[in-house]
C-alpha cells in the first residue's frame, strides 16, 4: 500500500474520516427532514432515495482479492 514516512496513509485515513462525518451529519439531517414531510409521497419517495445511497456509502468496502 503506502509507505508511513510520506504520511500518505495518515492523510488519507483523515479525508476518510473527515467524509464519513460529512456523510452521518447528512443521514441525520435527511431523517429528520423525512419525519416532518406530511402528505408528499413525492418529496418522501427522494428522501428515502438519497437515505439509502448514503447508508450505502458508509457501509465497510469489501476488500479487493488480488
């Protein structure tokens, strides 16, 4: 992989967490969005859409076999 005298490794683990971050505030906010939406199937039908592609971005990558 990297090599530990570049930091390399480090500064990617930050970008990593740093967008893992990003990603729960923004699960947080669709779902509490989702809860106040009352009678907007349409509005819910994207909420749900955009909820389901974030709770797939932080799920753990199934390592590469080489």
């Amino acid at each position: 992989m990297t090599s530990a005298p570049t930091g390399k490794h480090d500064a990617d683990s930050i970008v990593i967490d740093t967008r893992r971050q990003k990603l729960m505030m923004l699960l947080d906010s669709l779902k509490s969005l989702r809860g106040s939406i009352v009678g907007r199937p349409d509005l819910l039908y994207w909420i749900e859409k955009a909820i389901a592609e974030a709770e797939a971005q932080l799920e753990t990558p199934i390592p590469r076999m080489h």
